[in-house]
C-alpha cells in the first residue's frame, strides 16, 4: 500500500517537473509607455524581446510586444540614454530611462532620408529624432524637424493700365488649412511658406449660385470694402461646380496608393491612412472597383482591382499592412497608374489616391522628376487624388507639385474627422470631377481699377496667352465643389500712396486712360475656361461685375475675408494693412449664418488659439 502511495507520489512529482517548462512559457502581449525621468515621451525607443526583432515607441512614447514569455527580460535602447532591463511580469508596463553624457561612438543615426555613422555627444541629439538601429522601420521625426514647404512671394499689386488680365489656375485644395490645424493644435507657430491663403479660403464651402443649362459651373461675382484697408475694395469672385447625387455618380475605378515606408510608421500615419480608407470602402458600390499598391523599397501591387462588393477583402488588404524601409514612390506612382490603366471603366471615374508624408527618397524623388513622371501619366486619362499625413517628416511641396500636375486635387488627414470630411462628407467633389483645366482670366477696367492684387495662387499663375492655349494644363474641380478668389482693388482716382504704382515714364508717352463707354460702368470682366473630364478642347464663360459701392456683403463674404485676413497675419503679410486678431474674430462671427457642420466655429476658436499663443 505504501509503495503504491509513493509511486503516485513520484509520478505527480515527475509531470509537475515535466509540466513546469510549459508554465514558465506563459505567452503574454506587453504594451507600455516609455519616458524620460521629467516623464516626456520618448520616439523612437528600441523595445527587444531576447534577440528577437525590435519594435519602436510611436511619438506618445507607447508600444506593444506581442507573444513574450511572461518573466523574460525585454531591454530598452535608445540613443542618448542608458539601455534598461525590464522583466515582463505584467501586460502593462511604464520605463523610465535615464540619460547617458557618455561620448557615443560609431552609432547608426538616422538623419534626413537615410543613416549614417557618426560620433556625437548624447546631450547635443534631439530625442525623438534618431533611432540607433539602421534595420528597424523608423518613425517619423517630430514636428518642425524634417518638414518641407515650397516657397514664395505673395502677389504684388499690379497696375490696371500698364497689366489688365490676371491669370491663373483654380485651386480647390484644402491642405494648407487642415496642416496649419494640426500645427496651431500643437502650440507651433506656423512656417509662413506653409501658409496659402487660397487653400485657407477654399477649405470652406460657401452659397454660391448653382449651374443652370450645360455648363457644369457657375460664376458668381460679390465687391465689398476691404476690412484690413478701408480705402480699397474687395472682390470676391466665386464657382459652384454642379451637384451630383452619390448614387448618380458613374462608376468608379480607384487604386490606393500607400506609402509604407519607415517614415509612415505609427498609428497617426499608416494607422491613420488605413482607417480613412476603411471610410472610403464604405461608400464603394458594387459597380465600383479597388486595387492597391504599396511602396517602400520597392513598389508593390497588394491586391488586384476587386470589385466594391469584395469589401472584406479589402480590409483585409489593408489591416495586412506595415511600415518599414526606403521610400521608392516614384515606382509606386508607375505601378499604380499601371493598375488603372489595366482596370479603366470607359466613361467612369478613374483615379489613384496617394496616401504618404511625401519623402521620396529612392529612384524618381525630386519635384522636377515626380513633375515630369506625372506629367506623363495624367495623359492616361486618370485622375490624381493626394492625401497627405504624418507630422515632422512632411515634404507638402512635393505632394503640392503631384497635385498640381497630375489632374489632381490635396488634402491634408491630421486625424479620422478630417478623414471622414474629405471622404465621406464631400466624397463627390474630391473624388469625381466635373471639368478640368479650368482657368480664370480677369480683366480689369483701368477707368474704375488703379491697381489690383490677387489674394494667394501664387504657385497657379499663368501667362496672359496661357488662358486660350488648350494644351496649357490647369485645375480640376469637383462635383459639388466650391472656388474662391479673392482681390484687393485701389479704385481709379484713389490718392496719397497707391500700392503698385510707378512714376511717369521719361522715354515714352503715357498712355491715355480709356474712358469705359458700357452702361453700368463695369469694374472687371471674370473670362473661365474649362474642359469636360475626357475633352480636350475647352470652352469659355464670361461674366461682368459692376461695383455699386458702399458695404452690402453676404455672410459669406465676410467669412471669407475673415479667413484671408488670418491667413496675412499668419505670413505677415506686406498688405495685411490694420489687420488684427480680434478684427478676425470678429468679421468671422458676423460670417457664421450657416455652419451646420460647426467648420466656421472650429476657425474662430483657432483664431483665437494662435492670439493666445
């Protein structure tokens, strides 16, 4: 009995002894947050399980390690700061690291677009910036570091007499507006060349008049006395592209195009692009069709065009994806427009949508080669959405320039309610077009007009001759969009110091000025061009305004210049005049008569941000 007693006894004892190596490999996922001893976030923080590949803190310090044995030890790099053990006893963990003046020898550095071996002493790197292991995938820097703007000079004023026509390309482009949010949001002052004015004014939608007959727009014309001078005159010239409901829309041919490379990591980038998208699937109908494309070193198509009822495949495309490498987007950008091409609807919507930080850095990678690349293929007949996303690390006039010169239009996603905006809510008029290269000439009358200056579109001027030539690319606008443009005006007559004008010439005789003969004394002609989507010969509007005087402005008109205004402030603008913040604030509430979805509201408390700055 007893020997029986102890032959149980040892068996037990034995599958204990055998069973304990399977308790020891409990399998747990760890998550945490990393900081420094003052608790700021730390970016960019290697998390290692063992020898296992690392994983990277996102820009809140935060990260997950999946599959860990509960008890083992995962150590914690980052350059700078002394590299800590931590056991994973618990799924929830918060590190302090603690710096580490040491001179750090031959460490791989991420620098710009690339790594490169250098000497530095930890205390002279910025955090957040550098990551010490050249094969892990990178997160972007933070704000301000790495960012790109495009710049240039704000219009000047132009004389009526000696520069009649003004020239240039519609804009339908919201980026600038959305990205100066994002920045204001973080307690940043704005860069003056990430400020363009027209892409503030036309974030907004305003009640213009709406086509009526063929022509897919409409013109509407409003003249007003300029807030930030009261000795000038403001003009508001507007267009409505006609109206499609979203189910009369024609089918659609979409390929995504997303950027995955290290650049794009974290969940406020390509966490981001693939909840947007997700936003997007849901308005696919069955007619419709979606493909996709990635890069990083290398273009990649992730799934062939499917139709818009395969929309599980899709997500599950999408949840499938992960940042990490170099970023070949001009490879992407050809294989993408191949995908099109092989899946083109004759006669329906076909476009590629970029989703990226824009830092092209491997193959086709400058402005002036991506220009050329999408120069070329826009002549496939398909269509160019950019969205752009990410913080610290973003090119804005790269993806400005793809915009510009694809037959495209540029948002900027800083997080899901802007997705939702731009995808959902005005789905239509980002993603259909209703006539392209649409140009607008203005021809002032130098009886009424002294001089005159063009509120923004610098980066759309044309050339007077610019306006008749059909082979001169130009904007698309959407269904149901919305353009504003807007021009400070010194009437004719005007004395004291006139912003634009020039002495007498020596050598020649002035011109005289023409006296207008017309009935109601018109102050400028507004001439539009345009093309149906798959045309290729344009045809012209004309509409004249006659400035009456005095005040009588729509809300609308006051928003807009309200908007303006801000925008000068923000550039510190040569011709912002008496202009301040309270003055904005002010002319925008007396704007806010329609603001259903709260838009104009959100502006005025960012107004009132960057006055309290």
């Amino acid at each position: 009995m007893k020997k029986g007693i102890l032959r149980k006894t040892l068996v037990a004892a034995f599958m204990l002894l055998a069973a304990a190596p399977l308790l020891r490999a409990e399998r747990i996922d760890v998550s945490g947050r990393v900081t420094d001893a003052d608790r700021t976030p730390l970016l960019g923080v290697i998390v290692r399980a063992g020898a296992a590949d690392g994983v990277l803190t996102d820009v809140n310090g935060n990260f997950l390690v999946k599959g860990v044995e509960r008890g083992s030890m995962l150590t914690f790099s980052y350059i700078g700061y002394k590299t800590r053990s931590v056991a994973a006893d618990s799924v929830r963990l918060h590190v302090v690291l603690e710096s580490d003046n040491l001179q750090l020898e031959e460490e791989c550095v991420v620098v710009g677009y690339g790594t490169e071996k250098q000497s530095l002493r930890a205390e002279r790197m910025p955090r957040a910036v550098f990551a010490a292991d050249c094969g892990l995938p990178l997160p972007a820097p933070v704000a301000g570091n790495g960012e790109a703007y495009a710049a240039f000079a704000e219009n000047r004023f132009r004389s009526a007499q000696s520069e009649p026509l003004s020239t240039f390309s519609i804009d339908v482009d919201g980026a600038s507006y959305g990205n100066l949010r994002r920045m204001i949001g973080r307690g940043e002052t704005p860069p003056q060349d990430a400020v363009r004015i027209e892409e503030m004014v036309n974030y907004f939608t305003y009640g213009y008049k709406k086509p009526e007959g063929n022509d897919p727009v409409a013109i509407s014309t409003e003249t007003g006395i300029c807030p930030w001078n009261e000795a000038h005159r403001l003009v508001r010239i507007g267009i409505k592209a006609r109206e499609i409901a979203s189910e009369a829309l024609p089918a659609s041919n979409f390929v995504f195009l997303i950027d995955v490379s290290g650049s794009m990591y974290g969940p406020d980038r390509l966490g981001l692009v693939v909840s947007s998208m997700k936003l997007l699937i849901n308005n696919l109908r069955d007619k419709d069709r979606v493909g996709i494309v990635t890069y990083c070193g290398s273009a990649k198509t992730v799934l062939e065009s499917v139709l818009g009822s395969e929309k599980q495949k899709i997500r599950d495309a999408l949840e499938q994806l992960e940042a990490g490498g170099s970023t070949a987007g001009g490879a992407g950008i050809q294989k993408a427009y191949d995908l099109a091409r092989r899946s083109f609807i004759d006669g329906g919507n076909n476009r590629v949508i970029l989703c990226t930080d824009g830092d092209f850095n491997v193959g086709v990678s400058s402005e002036a080669e991506l220009e050329r690349l999408i120069a070329k293929e826009r002549q496939s007949g398909v269509f160019l959405t950019v969205l752009g996303y990410g913080m610290g690390n973003y090119k804005d006039g790269k993806l400005q320039t793809l915009a510009e010169k694809g037959n495209g239009n540029h948002a900027y996603i800083d997080d899901l309610q802007e997705a939702n905006r731009v995808l959902v809510n005005e789905f239509g008029s980002t993603m259909h077009t209703v006539a392209k290269d649409v140009k607008l000439q203005i021809e002032f009358n130098p009886a009424r007009v002294q001089t005159y200056r063009l509120i923004g579109y610098e980066s759309r001027l044309l050339n007077k001759e610019d306006f008749n030539d059909d082979t001169k690319d130009a904007g698309e606008i959407g269904a149901g969009h919305c353009v504003t443009a807007l021009y400070e005006v010194v009437p004719a007559g005007a004395a004291g110091n006139v912003p634009g004008s020039v002495d007498p010439l020596k050598y020649q005789s002035a011109a005289s000025v023409p006296s207008y003969a017309g009935p109601d004394s018109e102050m400028l002609t507004v001439k539009l061009r345009y093309k149906e989507p798959d045309g290729d010969v344009s045809k012209k509007m004309e509409v004249a305004l006659v400035d009456s005087g005095g005040d009588r402005v729509s809300s609308d008109f006051r928003f807009a210049s309200a908007v303006a205004m801000f925008g000068q402030l923000l550039r510190n603008s040569d011709f912002r005049g008496k202009a301040t913040y309270d003055d904005v604030i002010a002319l925008a509430r007396r704007g806010l008569d329609d603001d259903p979805q709260g838009y104009r509201r959100e502006f005025i408390r960012l107004v009132e941000t960057v006055k309290n700055l």
